[in-house]
C-alpha cells in the first residue's frame, strides 16, 4: 500500500481572520514536499481551488516547482477539476512534468466539490455531470491514442490532432476521485481507471458499499485484476503527544469547517463532532503515530486499499506543525505500516 499526502494550500489567517498573502504558504509547501520526498513518502498531491482561503489554483505549477527539489516522490493533483479544464492542455502539463521528473507525474481527476471555477472559466453548472463525462473520456483517449480522433458536445472536436508532449512510456496514471456518488464509481468502473474516496465525514464503515460496488463493476468488464487499485483520502494531523496534538489543531481545522459551513448553510462546527471524528468510528487520524497506525491498518483491512492519502493541511496549521506532521508520518507511521502488511 502506498502511503502519501495530499494537500489544498490552505491559506494561514491573521488575527482578525483575513487569509496571509499566499506566496508564503506555497513557499513553505515546497519546502514541505521536499521533506516528504526525504522522508520516503510515497505520494504528494496538492488541490484545485478558486477561493481566498486556498493558496493553490493551478497544480501544475506547484508540482512543476516540486519537481526541482525531489528525486523519488510521485507527484500529482488532488484534484484536478476536469470539469472546468481543457483535458489537452491538462494532459499537456502533467506529461511535462512527467518528462521533468521521468515518469513521476500522475493526475486525479475529480468533478469538483467546490463550483467556483464553473462561472470563473465560462462553464455553466447545469452542465456538471456531462462535462466531467466526456473530458474524462477525452482525458483517457489522449492517454492511449496519439494522434487522437475525439468529438463530443462539450468542446472543439478533434481530427488527427497530435498532442505532445507526451509521457514517460507514453502513458500518464490517471486516478478518479470520489466523493460518494454511485454515478462516479459505475463509470471508473467500466473505464478501468483506479478510484480514491475522499472519506471527510461519517463512519468509514459507511463506504464499503462502494468499495464493494467498484470492484464488481471493475471485474465485470475484465480489466486487467493485477492493475486493480483503489484509496483513501482522509483528512490527518500528527503530533508526538496526542491530546495536546487534537487539542491545539482544534481551533485551525474548526475555523476552516466553518469557513466552508458558511457558504454550504452547516451548522458551526462543534468539538463534540471533531472528538467522535477522532474517536474509532471516525474519519479523523489526528493524534500520535500509535493512534495512526492502528487506524491505517484498519482502513486497509476494511477496504483492500492500494493508496492512503493524508490531508494534512486542513486550515492551514503552521509551517512548523505541518513539517513535524510530514516527520512523524515518514519516519514513524509509514515504517510501521509497512512492516505490518509484509
């Protein structure tokens, strides 16, 4: 099981609750990633987003900046919005930073749970689920096919069109993020492509249904079995004390729930929901590396993962914090893990 990170470049806050300039936290992220390629992650993906609160907008950029101070570490998006992107020059990026890193670039692609880039790109939302089909298709035809043929309904189409550069081996790793939608997971599915849940709530518990339901759906149409690969993304925070860890990341991940509530009509979040997130039915590993452990362990064995994903960066905690959090989960967590499922 691979085990990585995934961040959104949450921005820091000031005291009057006003995002920081974002060039120090992109600053901090490379030096961030760097120490998870030192570490022996192996993963990074960084977020999408078109709001103050995220720091990150274009992936590309980050991961290409990324590809300059690391040497082993795959590096990729979580999440690409394919929805609002044009799955060319999508396609085009990752493979150049897949040519800069020899073969290190993998993208995800996603629908997106945030709609800020639909007006900002000229996308209208009714459209969401037809986009996200058909530049998905177009997506994975660029991949297998060079010169590629394509015509759908919601771009220019193409005859012959040759798209360069190309990957290493010719061939990105393309994953599907899910949220929990079934419409998602059926059409991964029948593409063969792997699939990541983003479990952020709930009981995980709750989710084996459509672990289950890929599967199925993976082997009806005969994909090869030996390429079947399935994640997790959970949001994740490490200290070497645990109580003080949960109670000091606290008010950062509570802040940034309420930012996001404020515009979804959630209620504020409380400590009682951040403590049974925390607890052993929750979507939370935020404590100490025995905590950690057990937790992985147990969402491997519950799910057959392939892939976990920590979202780290949730609120956007200090710099120093996120480098001790990288720290504990290379150097403590991971080997454990490891060692575990030999």
């Amino acid at each position: 099981m691979e085990l990585g990170i995934g961040m959104f470049g949450d921005n820091h806050y000031d005291e009057r609750g006003n995002p920081l300039d974002s060039g120090e936290r992109l600053r901090e992220l490379i030096e961030e990633i760097k120490l998870m390629d030192e570490v022996g992650l192996d993963f990074f993906g960084i977020g999408e987003h078109h709001r103050p609160d995220y720091a990150v907008s274009v992936p590309e950029i980050v991961l290409a900046a990324a590809a300059t101070v690391t040497k082993n570490i795959k590096l990729g998006s979580a999440v690409t919005v394919l929805s609002s992107s044009d799955p060319v020059r999508i396609y085009q990026s990752f493979a150049t930073i897949d040519q800069l890193t020899n073969g290190r670039a993998e993208i995800t692609a996603g629908r997106g749970s945030f709609i800020e880039s639909f007006p900002l790109y000229g996308y209208e939302l009714k459209d969401y689920n037809n986009l996200f089909e058909e530049k998905l298709d177009l997506l994975v035809k660029i991949n297998q096919e060079n010169p590629i043929t394509w015509k759908g309904n919601v771009r220019a189409a193409l005859k012959q069109q040759e798209v360069w550069p190309r990957a290493v081996n010719d061939k990105l790793k393309i994953w599907v993020a899910v949220g929990g939608t079934p419409e998602s997971v059926i059409r991964a599915g029948k593409m063969g492509l792997p699939v990541i849940f983003a479990i952020i709530g709930g009981n995980p518990i709750q989710f084996q249904s459509l672990f289950n339901y890929y599967r199925e759906i993976y082997q009806h149409f005969k994909h090869d079995k030996n390429a079947f690969e399935v994640g997790v993304h959970m949001h994740c925070f490490f200290g070497e004390d645990s109580q003080k860890t949960a109670d000091t990341y606290y008010p950062v991940y509570a802040s940034q729930m309420n930012r996001i509530g404020s515009t979804r009509g959630w209620q504020p979040y409380t400590r009682n929901q951040y403590d049974y997130g925390r607890g052993s039915n929750g979507h939370l590993i935020i404590g100490d590396a025995h905590e950690a452990i057990d937790k992985i362990l147990e969402m491997h064995e519950l799910f057959g993962l392939t892939r976990f994903s920590t979202h780290m960066d949730v609120g956007g905690p200090s710099h120093a914090s996120l480098m001790k959090s990288i720290e504990i989960f290379g150097t403590q967590i991971a080997p454990k893990v490891r060692e575990a499922m030999k």
